[in-house]
C-alpha cells in the first residue's frame, strides 16, 4: 500500500530543490521581464516549461482579437492558477488598466499570486476556492457542479477558461456556463478552451498524437460516455473531451452564443491557432445594442 503521506514529503523536498536550482535562472527572468516569475514548481503546473513565456503572450493575443479583451475591462479569469496573465498584462507592452478577478482551487499558487502579483494601475484579486477535481484537487470540499461564484450578477467584461473545460465532466461545466452567463455583461464575451469532439473516434489521431497532445504518455483511446470522453479511465478528469454538440446546446441553454470556433492543433492540421480548440461565446446585446467586435475569421 502507498504511503501518501511519505509520497506527498517526498515530492515537497523535491519541489524546494528544484526551486532552489532554478533560482539564478527565475532571478534573470524578473530583471529581464519586469514582472514577478513563479519558482519551477509552479511554473510547471499550468504550461511545459519550454512553451511558459511564448504561450502566455499568445493567449493573451487572442483573448485581444477573439474575446474583445480591453486593457480597462474587468476581467474574470476562471482557474487563474499563479496569475501568469493578469502578471503579464500588468507590463508593457499591454498596461492593464482595468480590474482583475481570478479564482483556483490551488491554494499553493493562489497564496503565490497574493503575494507577488500587485498594482497601483489597476484592482486585482485571486481567491482560493476548495473546488473538488478527482484528479487535480481531490480533497476539495466544494462541489464544482453546485459552485456559485462570488461575484454579482453583470460584474465582468471578459471571461476566460484556459485549459479547464479539459479537465471538466458536463455537470460541472453546465454550472460553469451558467455561472458565466449570470456575471458577464451583456454584449460581452466568454472564451475557453477544449477537445471538442465531432463524434466517437476510436483514438487520437496517429500522425498528431505524441507530438502535440500528450507527447510523453501512451494513452490515445478514448473511453466515451455519452457527451464526454477521456483518455484516462482511471482518472477521468486528466484529459476530457467534449461533444461539440454539446457544448453547443450547453452554452446557448444559458443564453450564450457561440460566436466562434477555432480548431486546436490537438486534432488539426491546417488552420489553427493553438494546441487547444477556442470556443467564443457572447451574451447577447440588448435589443437595438451595436454589437461590435465580431469575428475575424
């Protein structure tokens, strides 16, 4: 029988030696970025390491021209994780002027982000919330289907979800979308990231695979369920794929409308962005509103 309890000590001395070689390394990146930089052991978390800085300028390019994103929006960040977005809008050449409220489940990254991540520029926020995730936050005493987030109705001009509706069942992506729905603005726009799927297919696609989705594990059938699949039966939540079908209906249940889809290199080839599929939604303007902003491609 494992010992969690040894297993989890083990990983922390590990953590603070990695932390501690990678401190001449995180210590040049400040100087050079003028924004505050996470020790490797959060860093790694949210992104592969080799891809950390490029991504996060990426995202933040589309969250631009695809979402609407304003440098004086308030801005909700759904699964905010250490704030590598909000750190990296807060310098140039972005200058975020507006106000920020992101909410994660991991306690160690949100105190991170608490206490590194200020402005005088502009109101920013991280809250931790106890969320329940089988495989990320076991012990979570919140039942992410049930959530409701503390925020009022019609508080925010952008929302995003980077990489968490991969890692949701539809029960708890159906609160999420309605969550959304109650704390955007009309007019405004949500966007997220998934593996959308068009139907059943027996596996990942061979030529894609190892080099892009999940390129050091073997794992590449899919154990489907109705609307969702994943590629791990025994813990479901690692990677999860969507019916886009569902998301579909899902999103426009709670009055949302899918402005866009923009496929992932996860399961494309040729004209896509990123590894992910972007999904758009916007709450729809008041009757006789301009809605401004449309899509671009």
């Amino acid at each position: 029988m494992v010992n969690t309890t040894l297993v989890s000590h083990v990983r922390g001395l590990a953590d603070t030696a990695l932390d501690w070689l990678d401190l001449p390394f995180r210590s040049r990146l400040r100087h050079e970025l003028a924004r505050p930089i996470p020790p490797l052991s959060i860093r790694r978390r949210v992104a592969p390491l080799d891809e950390y800085l490029a991504t996060t300028d990426e995202y933040i390019a589309y969250f631009k021209l695809l979402g609407g994103l304003h440098m004086r929006s308030d801005v909700l960040d759904i699964g905010c994780g250490h704030g590598r977005f909000i750190a990296r809008m807060l310098t140039k050449p972005h200058y975020f002027r507006g106000a920020y409220e992101g909410f994660d489940s991991d306690p160690v990254a949100i105190r991170w982000a608490q206490g590194n991540i200020t402005s005088e520029l502009a109101q920013v926020h991280f809250r931790h919330i106890d969320l329940h995730n089988a495989y990320y936050s076991p012990t979570g005493q919140v039942d992410p289907s049930t959530l409701r987030c503390p925020y009022p109705d019609d508080s925010f001009d952008f929302v995003l979800a980077w990489s968490i509706f991969t890692h949701l069942r539809p029960s708890v992506v159906d609160r999420y979308l309605q969550e959304v729905a109650r704390v955007l603005r009309p007019g405004k726009c949500f966007i997220a990231t998934c593996f959308a799927l068009d139907g059943y297919p027996n596996s990942l696609r061979s030529d894609l695979q190892f080099s892009r989705l999940l390129p050091a594990n073997p794992h590449s059938h899919w154990e489907h369920h109705d609307t969702w699949s994943t590629l791990f039966p025994d813990a479901p939540e690692r990677a999860i794929g969507l019916q886009l079908s569902y998301l579909r209906a899902a999103g426009a249940k709670q009055g949302l409308v899918l402005k866009q889809f923009v496929p992932g290199s996860w399961n494309c080839d040729d004209d896509y962005l990123s590894l992910q599929d972007i999904m758009v939604w916007q709450r729809p303007p008041p009757t006789g509103a301009d809605d401004s902003g449309g899509p671009i491609r």
